[in-house]
C-alpha cells in the first residue's frame, strides 16, 4: 500500500498501521498529504481536499484491492475508505470473502 501511495501521491506517510483479523483488514495511513493538499486544507478549503481524495481512491480502488487480495489469497468484497484533514489521516477498510465462501454464511 506504502508503494502504491508513493507512487502515485509523490509523498510518504509518516506512519502507518495495519491489521488482519478474521475477514477484515484495515490500513491506517498519517501523513503523505500532498503539497496542493495541505496548502487547500490551511486556507480553509478540506471539502475540496475530501473530494479530491475520494475521487483518488475511486480510480485506484481495483489496485488497492488487488494488492490485499494478493496479500491475504482471499477475495476483498466491499472497500470502505474515509480521510480525515486535521490530523491528516487514511483509513481504508478492507472486507474479505469469509472463508466459508458466501454460500455457507449464516443467514441474519
């Protein structure tokens, strides 16, 4: 993921922390916002960063979820992501295919 966002924001995260449990991986991400970024979200202007980032992570969501899919062998469902400006923070939260397979899931 480190790469990905150094790759393609030009910038690197401060910090960063991930966790696999069960059929859920989420990456926390602070750190890495980009000049332009940073300078909107000091005049005041974080929708238009918000938007920004969203649109970002709606083209990169395919390489976002086959890095995890690689990473784990298991198929990502669902990709929840969420930005916050102040601290300057990720979150993307991915949800895996149960191990069962959908099929054997309880119904609820």
């Amino acid at each position: 993921m480190i790469e990905l966002i150094r790759e393609f924001y030009g910038t690197e995260p401060s910090r960063t922390s991930t966790i696999y449990q069960d059929d859920l991986v989420l990456v926390v991400i602070v750190g890495g916002f980009t000049t332009i970024e940073k300078t909107l979200s000091e005049a005041g202007r974080t929708e238009e960063v918000s938007r920004l980032r969203h649109a970002f992570q709606d083209v990169m969501e395919s390489r976002f979820k086959a890095l995890v899919e690689n990473a784990t062998g298991r198929k990502v469902t669902a990709l929840l992501s969420g930005d916050d400006e102040n601290p300057d923070m990720l979150g993307e939260m991915f949800l895996l295919e149960s191990r069962e397979g959908p099929e054997d899931e309880p119904a609820g």
